[in-house]
C-alpha cells in the first residue's frame, strides 16, 4: 500500500479515533497525555497533526477523554466512563479466561420503540461488555459481568425498564447448545485463526532476531493490541468447558500475551520518550 493510501486509511476519523484510544486504553490508563505526545506517538502510523487532534476532540465529545486545565500544556486523560471502559475489559485483554462458575448473566430491558436511540445505545454497550442476544431484550453471558452492567445501565435511569439475573440453565438444550445458539463458533474461530496466521510468524521473528526498535516496538505493539481489541465485540471470554476441542482460541490468546510481554520494555521506552519531549 502506498504511503498516501496508508496515510489516508489512518486518518479516517473512526479509525483513528480508535487507534487513539488504544494508546490510553494501553499507555495512559488512569495518567494523562500532552497531546503533543499523542502527536509525536501517531506519526508512526502516518496521521498528521491536525487529524490526531481532531481524533482528539471526538473522544472528548464521545465523552471518553477530558482536558486537563491548567497543566500549562494541552493535556487529556480518560474520563471515568473511559476508565471504567478499559479497566471492564482489561480482564479479558491481559488475562487467561477463568474457570467458568456454571452460571450464566441476564440482562432483560424493555425499553418502549419511542426510545429506540437509548436502546440502541445500550445494545452496543452490551456487545462490548461480551453479551450476546438470546432474544431482542434479553441478553446473556457466562462471565460474571453484573458489576460492569451495574455501572453501564445506572447511566440509563430507567430502573423500571432493566432487570439484571444471575442463573444456572435449566434446559431443555445444554449448556454447550446454549452457547451455540448465541455466538457463532465457526466466525469467531476463523477471526481467531486469522489473527495467529497474521501475528505468528511476526512475534517468531521477533523472538529470534529482535528486529524492532523502540518506536517500531512501539507501533507493533498497538497494532496487536488493537487488532486482538476486535474479539472484544466477538469472544466474551468464551468457557473451554463449552468449547470445541483444540479452540483456536486459546492459541491467539497466548500468543498476543507473549508477544506482548516481548514488545512492552521498548514500547514503554518511547512513549515515555514522546511524553517527555517539549
């Protein structure tokens, strides 16, 4: 791809908005950034001041990022409705997935067609919590993820309109049938696949020869990081008690962990280089 299609692709308002995002997500956590770092640091991916800045300002339209007032340059961090977006799914980035407890949890909403924005809004927030449709207005995963829907719906005030369960399934399917009912196995293995085939024989490079750099390292590492985020809206951490043999699954997990591990020293190294930097 040429430098100006690649340029191009990197600043289109969403995909950077989102690659911006990644960097708090997995850099700034619970600090803050100068947005001139953010530039130094995006210009490895070919966007330009101007676009990471209007990145930028979406996010904090989104309600995701705030400025900082009074740090004497321009900086942001996450809000709390951000930091509580990264902390819920930092389990299911970083973490193997636990030993499933048997039960599974129910969302069930009646939000009237008159309000059809707010339901919409509450499924895509359901999708990224891992839950999938059971029905229309029921929604289930088998992780115990009451708090973070706890915290998502209080934003809702429709105490009325929303009820939160925890159960164990009675029949008549199983459990694994349930499963199967909810989430499509076959796209998420493949997407699962795909991620091994594109990111295997990268990290076996980089094992043998370490080949990056440190603002190499740096890119590579939210490139995985952002990619292996697309499971999010897939694999809610999935039980292996429910799950095909030889889940490929279980593979991508561990090799984003590890190359992971490899890139973070030098990823760290030169961020901490763009945030120093006048």
């Amino acid at each position: 791809m040429s430098a100006s299609r690649e340029r191009r692709r990197s600043e289109a308002p969403g995909a950077l908005s989102s690659l911006v995002f990644t960097v708090f997500g997995d850099f700034v956590g619970s600090g803050e950034v100068p947005v001139a770092a953010l530039v130094r640091a995006m210009a490895l991916f070919e966007a330009s001041a101007p676009a990471v800045r209007q990145a930028v300002s979406r996010l904090t339209r989104g309600g995701w990022l705030e400025s900082l007032p009074g740090s004497g340059r321009a900086c942001y961090s996450l809000t709390a409705r951000g930091l509580a977006r990264v902390r819920g799914v930092a389990p299911r980035l970083y973490e193997p997935a636990a030993e499933w407890d048997g039960r599974w949890r129910l969302i069930v909403f009646a939000i009237p067609e008159t309000q059809r924005a707010t339901r919409d809004r509450l499924r895509s927030e359901l999708t990224v919590l891992g839950l999938a449709p059971l029905a229309a207005s029921v929604w289930i995963s088998p992780r115990d993820v009451i708090a973070d829907l706890r915290q998502t719906v209080a934003a809702y005030r429709l105490p009325e309109a929303i009820d939160l369960f925890s159960a164990s399934y009675a029949g008549p399917s199983s459990d694994r049938e349930l499963l199967e009912r909810s989430w499509d196995l076959d796209r998420i293995a493949s997407a699962y696949r795909a991620f091994i085939a594109q990111y295997e024989p990268r990290w076996q490079k980089e094992r043998v020869q370490r080949v990056l750099d440190e603002p190499a390292a740096f890119a590579e590492r939210v490139r995985l990081v952002h990619e292996f985020r697309r499971f999010l809206y897939l694999d809610p951490g999935l039980p292996s008690a429910l799950l095909p043999a030889h889940w490929p699954g279980s593979v991508a997990s561990a090799l984003f962990r590890e190359y992971y591990a490899a890139l973070s020293p030098r990823a760290q190294r030169y961020f901490a280089r763009c945030c120093a930097l006048r």
